[in-house]
C-alpha cells in the first residue's frame, strides 16, 4: 500500500500531517467508530452517501480488493464499472496519501520460499518452538537492534515485555549482545529460562558437529527478570546494568516486540532516562493505551481539534489490512462471519434491548452453518434460548446484504491505518519535543506481520549512517 515515509519528514512537515490527519479522522469519524456488528441494528449501510452505495453496492469481494483497498490480485488490472463519485476517490486518495508506508524499503527473496514454516535466514536451533511469524520478527528486529546498537555504542540491551525470550534469545547466543529480558509473567519467564538452556546445548552439539565453524567469545544467554513495568512509574530495575558493566560505562538500548498497550508508552518515557542511548520499538494493541495517559503524548497533538481517539478507533487500527485484501481476493466463504454476528445482534437486541454487543465465542466452521444455525448457537453462547421463534425471512433479507456489509468493513479498514499512523507520529513529536532524534521504519513484511513499524530513537543524530539501518542483511 503507498503512502507517506516518515523518514526525511521535517518537524513542521510532521506538524502539518498530524493537523491533516486529525481533520481527516474528524471528517470520517462516523465510519471509522461503527461497529461492524451493528450494520442492521444501526442502518450503517443507510449512513453512507447515496452516490457511495451506488459505486459500492454489486462489487464482489475481489472488485472491493482492487477498486478500494487498491491492492489488485496478481496481474489483475483495476477496472471501474462506473464513474466513482468524487468524495469517494477523495476518501481512498487521502487513505494512501496520509498514512504511514508499510512497504519495507528493501527487496529481498522471501525467507520462506523453501518452506513456509522455517525462515531461512535462521539456523535450525533459532527456529525450535519458534512459529514462522515470529521467526521473521525476531530476526529483522534482532538485526537492527544490533547494528543500533554497534551506531550509537550501547553495552546492553534491555528486552521489555520479552514473554517466552525468542527475541532476547536470538540478540544475546545468535549476535553475541549482552541482553537483560524483563517479563512480568513468571511462568513465561521459566519457559525462556529452559528454552534458553535447550538452545545453548544445540549449539554446543552443532560447534561439535562441525568443528570448522568458529565461535569468537563466550556465548551469553538473556539476563532474565521476573518485573511488571508500571507505565506511570519509573522502573529502576530496566535501568540497572547487569553485573559485569560499571553503572558508570552503561549504555543502554531499549526495545520491546510488539509490546502491548501502554508498554510502548513506558518504552519511551524510560528513553528519556540519560543512562539510556537508543530504542527499537514495535508498539501494538492500541486499544489498551490508557486514555489519558498513553495518547495523546505530544503537546502538538494534545492541542490539535479531533485528536480524540476512542476505543472504537484503536481497536481498528490493530487490523491486518493485507491480510484482509487477501480474503478478499480468495473471496472465502469466511467473509460471510461480520453478517451473520450482525444479523445475530438484532435477534439479541429484540430479545433483550439492553444487551448490546455481547461478545460471542468463536463458533466453528461458520461457513458451513445456515445463517439460523448460526444465529441460534450464538443465542446459546450469550446466555439466550436457542429456540427463541426467528424471523427468516428477515434472516435470509440480511444474509443477501453480505456483500455491503464486507463493502461497509473494507471503508473502515482503508481508513484504520490513518489512525495507527497519528498514534505514531504522536511519538513521534513527544521524542522529538524532548530534543530526542526519532524515525519510523517498515521493518517487517506486512503480510506476515501488521504491525511493522519501529520506532527508532536516539540521543543523538546519526546522520547518513541511519540508512544503515534501513538495509538488509546479506
């Protein structure tokens, strides 16, 4: 998906792109803070200009891939059967223009091309237990961790919110860092514990196996803490040095892999400590940003018009748009789940008005059910009689909208990394307010990984030398 580079982007360039974006977001609103559950409970289709559900209403899933989310299939060439109203274009104009790229700057044959389950830029001991996402993730990130940390002379690294170690794991006995993994979860902690010592034994054999391969130094495995890092606090044990590097000499670069919520927010204010040098940070779950408290962060933003941003809005900005665009294109039956929970809500609703939104546990092969089986196992599953009388009739008139409902998520969906894109420049221009130096970089393949965007900051400008970080290794 095109859109903006934050890289090379001036203070007031940044400025300006957040005023854009609060307008635009402000403009959109409507669509971007409905629930999709409630398409027939509240008329969202009837809230669309008309001129809007003419151009929509008809196109089949792959016509909403390409015509809309403009990411065609293979060789597919994108054919409009009818003119486009303007404020239409307009809306899919400003949703590329605005937001963020997700494109990595890079070109490289696919890790998995051999087989999809094992990267192979990984040997086989750092793929044990590890899953093909988090594989690529580990390794991108582990990367540029390390030529970060070579650029600005960091002794030690600090993995925040580190979970079973697969990060630290790879930074500490795969490029040689000295790595201090904080994880609140015990029990996590325990399993890093003994995956670490599983790996450092398969290494030793394979060293035995194939005595040629020299290992320089002594192998390290993660420093592992049993901590919960308070957002609103400061947490003296993520700024302690490990044992064998003086208080004095420490330098530390902070990182976190998808570290959830207002994690990424404590990421930030912890950089601003002077015994830290560099951060690489993956945030995710924007939903569970404190409010206030972990948006906005800038003052820039906090004075801006439409910066409010509710649940509803940071919810949607943790989507995978390409994966979307990719069920969309294979048109599955999978498509129809969105119009059966929401013609599900106005059986609830009639049922019992006050219930709204109710969470429903997955229900197994939707696909395979007709809307009224799916409708009564979801009355079961809310605590209703399955065998409340249903109107099918008006079951199967909302099953025929299937297509509008799947047109009405793709808007919002085209419009959600609008949102993920303010939430990042909001950090943005809080490091760059506090005279840090900060840049965001597509790290991760998006189709793999959604939210892949790091934060890069440092104390100091890097100059040229940045686009090293931008490159893949060989």
């Amino acid at each position: 998906m095109p859109g903006v580079s934050a890289r090379g982007l001036s203070h007031e360039a940044r400025r300006q792109l957040a005023v854009n974006l609060t307008r635009v977001v402000t403009l959109y609103r409507s669509i971007l803070d409905a629930y999709i559950i409630e398409f027939f409970t509240d008329n969202l289709w009837g809230t669309l200009p008309c001129s809007w559900q003419e151009a929509l209403d008809g196109l089949n899933p792959p016509q909403l891939a390409t015509l809309l989310l403009g990411m065609p299939g293979e060789g597919e060439v994108a054919r409009y059967r009818s003119v486009w109203p303007l404020t239409l274009l307009a809306l899919k104009s400003t949703a590329y223009a605005l937001a963020f790229t997700r494109t990595p700057g890079f070109q490289t044959p696919s890790e998995f091309l051999e087989n999809p389950s094992q990267s192979s830029r990984l040997t086989a001991p750092f793929r044990k237990h590890v899953r093909p996402k988090k594989q690529h993730e580990i390794r991108r990130l582990g990367e540029l961790v390390k030529k970060l940390s070579d650029l600005t002379g960091c002794t030690q690294v600090v993995d925040v919110g580190s979970g079973q170690g697969h990060l630290s794991r790879f930074m500490s006995l795969g490029l040689g860092l000295m790595v201090k993994s904080i994880e609140g979860d015990q029990r996590l902690v325990e399993r890093a514990q003994r995956l670490d010592q599983e790996l450092l034994q398969a290494l030793q054999k394979e060293e035995k196996r194939n005595p040629q391969v020299v290992h320089t130094g002594p192998r390290h495995c993660p420093h592992h803490v049993v901590r919960w890092v308070d957002p609103t606090a400061l947490c003296e044990e993520l700024l302690l040095p490990l044992e064998n590097s003086p208080q004095s000499e420490a330098r530390l670069l902070l990182t976190g892999l998808h570290a959830c919520g207002d994690l990424s927010v404590a990421l930030l204010r912890h950089f601003c400590r002077p015994e830290v040098a560099a951060l690489a940070s993956v945030g995710c779950c924007y939903m569970k940003l404190s409010d206030p408290g972990g948006y906005p962060l800038s003052q820039w933003v906090a004075g801006l018009p439409g910066r409010e941003l509710p649940y509803r809005l940071r919810e949607g900005a943790c989507h995978a748009l390409e994966e979307y665009a990719e069920r969309l294109q294979k048109a599955g039956p999978g498509l129809r789940t969105h119009c059966y929970r929401a013609a599900l809500e106005t059986v609830i609703r009639r049922a019992r008005p006050e219930l709204r939104r109710p969470g429903v546990q997955g229900i197994p092969r939707v696909h395979e059910l007709k809307i009224e089986e799916y409708v009564q196992r979801g009355l079961q599953r809310v605590g209703l009689d399955p065998h409340l009388p249903l109107n099918l009739a008006a079951l199967r008139a909302h099953q025929a909208q299937e297509n509008r409902v799947v047109a009405f998520f793709s808007l919002a969906l085209l419009l959600a990394p609008l949102v993920e894109t303010l939430i990042l420049l909001d950090r943005l221009l809080y490091l760059q307010e506090q005279g840090f130096h900060a840049e965001l970089l597509p790290i991760f393949s998006p189709e793999l990984s959604p939210r892949n965007l790091v934060l890069v900051a440092t104390k100091r400008p890097l100059g040229e030398t940045f686009s090293v970080l931008e490159t893949e290794d060989s």
